[in-house]
C-alpha cells in the first residue's frame, strides 16, 4: 500500500455535510481509498444544520472542496442550490453526492447504482424479467426502486405502511422508462412470491422487529435488507432460516461510496480496502 502524502498546501479536502453526521463511516472509508491510491487528498465530516446549508456550500465551493457528501437532512434540500443535476439525481429525486466545477455544484445520486453494484457483487443476482417487492416509500426507496427499473426489471410491486406515499413513488417510478410499477397493501403481500425483496423501512434498525413475516411471502429467489447495524436483521434471520439468498445494507453503503469516489476522482476505486475500512469503522463503533 502506498502511503498518502503529508498534508501540505496541495492537499484536496472532500467530505460529507450531515446533521448529525460524527456517526458517519464515510471518511473511514474514504481516507482509506486516498491513502492507497496515493492522492493528496483528505475526506473530513461536517456538521450542518439544515438552515445554514446554503451558507456551508457557498463557502466550501470558494474555498475549492472537490467533493461532498449529503446526507439526513440535505439529500433533497441541496437540490435548489446545485448549478447541474444528473439524470439519475433528477429521476431519484434526491442527491447524495456533488463535485465542484467553477460554474457550481453538479449533484448525483449513488445510492441507486450503489445498490445495483452489491446486488450484483454480493449476491450475483441478475435484473432481467424479474419482479420486485420494495417495502417502504422513502428517500431510500426511491433510489433502489429506478436502479432497479434501470437495471431492467419486469415488474416493481411497492408496498409501504403509509399507502399514499407507495402511490406517489409509484407514479413517479412510471414516468422513467422501464417495467412496469405497482403499489400493493402490506396486508396483501403474503402469496406476493416476488424474486426479489427489498426492506428500505427502518424496520430492524435495533427494534428487533421485522415489517413482514416472510414465510407466507413466498420469496422465490432473495432478500436484501438496506440497515447494515445491526448487521442482521430479524427478517434477514427469516431469509436466512427459509435458505434464501440474503445481504444486508453493507454492500449499498459500501457501492454508494465507491461510486461517488469514481465521480470525484475519475480514478478505479480500491473497493476491497474501502470495504476493509468500513467494516473496521463499524465493529469500532459497535465495540
Ligand atoms: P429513508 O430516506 O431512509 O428511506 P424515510 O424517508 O424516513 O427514510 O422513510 C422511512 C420508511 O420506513 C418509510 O417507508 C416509512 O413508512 P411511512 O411512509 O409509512 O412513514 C417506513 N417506516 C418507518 N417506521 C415504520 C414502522 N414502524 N412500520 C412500518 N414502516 C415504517
């Protein structure tokens, strides 16, 4: 591994605006990638209340920042205050990620392809003809709802405790070209048998709790849970009992940020030692 060169008066800051955001494994992740590659670069973490968002991107554009970051309460604040938006940034509508150009921000949103590229890698699940039932309706749906229909699916069933909001993401989710979306109540999706099942709810986020039971789904194929802590999940124990393919939310965060380091620096990211970062950062955090 090469070492990252001392901070000096050449060093490129990057880094992540959140609120709270000291919790975040990103620069653990981030600071590693540089350090292998040898880029003079370094990747900090700033706490931004949502009112001062506009004053801390003026600034941080000024001063040349190369790359943010966005994370609660910024992914849809931020878009107003960008100079371009990505297609996938305007489909999703929400950004995770901006890079610096003298005319301004440009936004995207990684989590999408974040989420493509650990289905992919962890699970070696392919898109094509399969249908998919999403639970929940937020921010995070939304971006794993289009990587999917962009990655081909043949259908997306959308399910969420508040119906509304399924049936606004599913309109949304329509007006992008791809398969067909559908939204469908939780108490209908036992004998769903999709392929696939997505938990974008925070349902097992440390409550014990799981937002379905997964027997009577009939999951053909696998289930991806989006929490990475805990690192399992009581639906994820189902999956894992009825012998279903499975992963948790650790490959999301993971490609996200792979995705979003090819964004900034144009450079192959080093995804095993960033993965070895991330899972460092958490067992930290945990212990
Ligand atoms: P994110 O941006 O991470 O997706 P979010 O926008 O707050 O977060 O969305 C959280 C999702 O979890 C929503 O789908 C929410 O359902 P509602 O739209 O009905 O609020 C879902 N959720 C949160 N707590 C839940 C609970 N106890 N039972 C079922 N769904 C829940």
């Amino acid at each position: 591994m090469t070492a990252r060169p001392p901070i000096d008066g050449e060093t490129r800051i990057y880094g992540i605006l959140g609120h709270p955001v000291r919790h975040s494994l990103s620069p653990a992740m981030h600071n590693a990638a540089f350090e292998a590659l040898g880029l003079n670069a370094v990747y900090l973490a700033f706490p931004v209340a949502p009112e001062r968002l506009p004053e801390a991107l003026a600034g941080l554009a000024a001063a040349e920042v190369l790359g943010l970051n966005l994370t609660v309460p910024h992914k849809t604040a931020v878009i107003p205050l960008l100079s371009e938006l990505t297609p996938e940034a305007r489909a999703i509508g929400a950004v995770n990620t901006i890079r610096h150009t003298p005319a301004g921000w440009v936004g995207t949103n990684t989590d999408g392809m974040g989420f493509m590229g650990a289905l992919e890698s962890d699970l070696h699940w392919s898109a094509s003809g399969k249908q998919v039932l999403l639970l929940g309706a937020g921010g995070s749906a939304r971006a794993v709802g289009w990587s999917l229909l962009a990655a081909g699916i043949e259908r997306l069933v959308i399910a969420n405790r508040t119906p509304k909001r399924a049936e606004t993401l599913a309109r949304d989710l329509a007006a992008n070209p791809g398969g067909a979306v559908e939204t469908l109540d939780l108490a209908q999706v036992p004998g769903a048998e999709p392929h696939l099942l997505v938990n974008t709810t925070t349902v097992g986020m440390g409550d014990g709790q799981s937002p379905v039971a997964l027997a009577p789904i009939g999951v053909r194929e696998a289930v991806v849970d989006i929490i990475y802590a805990p690192p399992s999940t009581p639906l994820l124990a189902q999956a894992k009992t009825l012998g279903l393919a499975h992963a948790n939310g650790m490959g999301m965060l993971l490609h996200q940020g792979v995705t979003a380091f090819h964004f900034w620096t144009g450079k192959k990211p080093p995804v095993e030692i960033m993965r070895a970062a991330l899972e460092a950062g958490l067992s930290k955090r945990e212990s």
